[in-house]
C-alpha cells in the first residue's frame, strides 16, 4: 500500500504573488513554496516579453524571512547561470536565514531563449550535463561539514572550512525529464528527485534508486517528488470549457495545449481522475507533488477542496 502523496506549490511571479501562495500553503499543510529560475518564463517572444520573471533566489531571502515552517525549494536553478559556488554561497545563506528550511535544486536548463537574450553561454546538452554532474560533486563537497574538497575537470574547491555552516546538510534536488543520466544523477547525489509523469515513470524511479544503491547510498531516503499544472473540474465539460478558456489565453487551439500539457503529462481532468491518477502515481513511488500554475485560471482553494486538499 502507498504511502500517502504530500502536497507543495511551484510559484513564479511579483512576490506579493508568493505571500499570497504561503499563506494558502499555511492553511491548507502543505509542506513546501517552490519557485522556478528563470530569467523569461517562457521561451516563446509573444509571452516572454510581458511575463515577470523576478530572481527567485532574491525572493526566496524575501520569503526565508516572512514565513515560520513551510520548506523553501528552488526547483530547479540551471548550472548555466551561476558558478556552483555561487550557489554554495547562496543556499548556505538562505539555509541561515530560513532556520534549515531551504532546498536546492539543480538542472541543466532548457529554455534556449533566455540564454539568448541575456547573452548567457548555452553549451550543448552533453556538456551541460558534465557541469551539472560536476557541480552535484561540487556542492556535496561544500555542503560537507568535513570539508574534503573537490576537484573536476570544469570546477575545483579546495579543502577548507567555509562559513557560515548551515543549520543542516542543505538538502540537494535533481530534476528533470531525461531517461538515464537524470535518475543516476539523482541517485548518486540528490535528496530529492523531482521528475515529471509519464513514460517510464516507475523505471526512472527505481534507475535512481539502483544508483543510490551503487553509490553506497539509502535510496529509501531520496524524496520522490513530481511537478504539474493540474486541472481539475467537477464535470468534462467544464474541463473541457477551462481547457478552452486557457488555450485562448495562450493563442493556441484545444489541441494545441493539449499537446503541449501531454509532454509532461500533469494529473488533468474530472476531479475524480485527478484523484485517481494522483493514486496511481503513489503506487509507482511518488510520494510529494507540487502544484504549477495554481493561481492561473482554478480558482485555487477550489481546486484543493475538489481534491480535497483540506489541511
């Protein structure tokens, strides 16, 4: 039997937006806020332009500040803005003034455009991929309170006590879409593993937990976490009205977007559905989800009661 889902928000935006989240999060017990980093929050110029993207790591001092209990998580910083240790730095900071409640999280970057626009260099996947692998060794070395050092081909961190020591071992997260190096990744260094329904799911669950075991690792010990913007109606028709409604938004048909929710595959549907496939995703592993887009077109405490996300 599967151990019941916990439930987070993933959140962008102004940051009287993200108070607005904590305060939902707070009622309702969920256990974590996510923000996305992101320097456009779309790739597409039509919507890139006009769509904040605040950074969320400054937010999230806001945030460390302005809330008691709830986990703060990046989810996810790409390797190909900052340096690892300027994330050292940052995540030991925001641990500091959190009280131990911040998670970092770590990936490869995806979104071509704000590379181009902000004249960021972009390497190839297979080299972002040996940086993120290196920053992951990286950043474990730095988050060690034995201090041992480290030293890559791209990254090098001599052996010497840093400070300020953190409440805790700032807890690392891997997240992403990809079918192997992904789920090593996470296996070999992460705390948690953030990665998106569908195909393979249960194989990319259990290829991290294989890794963990490889590694010396407890893979009972490594969260399982998903990610989605989730719809959810009483009936099909008002889903499918909703799903109208948000394609116009975008500029897209009904088919368009369904398209584009079908690559990551978000629990959507009937309220019942949406409760059903969240079961089921439980019963291959999952065992935290975070919300994208709660504040979008659901009215948010509606959506939780439907699921009956209550607190």
């Amino acid at each position: 039997m599967s151990t019941p889902i916990e439930y987070a928000i993933q959140v962008a935006g102004p940051y009287t937006h993200l108070l607005d989240a904590a305060e939902l999060a707070r009622e309702r017990g969920l256990v974590a806020l996510a923000l996305p980093d992101h320097y456009l929050m779309a790739g597409d110029d039509t919507l890139a332009g006009v769509t904040p993207a605040p950074d969320a790591l400054i937010q999230l001092g806001g945030l460390a500040r302005e809330t008691t209990d709830i986990e703060l998580v990046v989810l996810v910083s790409p390797i190909t803005f900052r340096h690892p240790a300027v994330l050292a730095k940052t995540a030991m900071t925001l641990d500091r003034m959190s009280g131990g409640r911040f998670t970092l999280g770590v990936g490869t970057g995806w979104m071509d455009r704000e590379h181009e626009v902000f004249g960021i260099p972009y390497p190839d996947r297979a080299e972002r991929f040996a940086m993120l692998e290196e920053a992951l060794a990286y950043l474990s070395a730095a988050f060690d309170p034995a201090h041992p050092g480290y030293r890559g081909e791209r990254y090098q961190l001599e052996d010497f006590p840093l400070s300020p020591t953190p409440h805790r071992r700032i807890p690392l997260l891997v997240g992403g879409t990809g079918e192997y190096k992904t789920p090593r990744l996470a296996g070999t260094y992460a705390d948690e593993f953030n990665i998106y329904p569908g195909p393979n799911y249960a194989e990319r669950i259990q290829r991290c937990r294989d890794a963990a075991v490889k590694a010396g690792r407890d893979p009972e010990q490594i969260l399982i976490s998903s990610a989605g913007q989730v719809i959810a109606t009483e009936t099909e028709e008002e889903f499918d009205e909703h799903l109208d409604k948000e394609a116009a938004e975008r500029g897209m048909t009904r088919a368009e977007l369904k398209a584009y929710f079908a690559e990551r595959r978000p629990p959507q549907g009937t309220f019942e559905q949406v409760r059903n496939m969240l079961d089921d995703y439980a019963e291959m592993g999952m065992q935290r989800f975070y919300f994208q887009g709660i504040y979008g077109n659901n009215d948010p405490a509606a959506l939780l009661d439907g699921l009956g996300i209550t607190g």
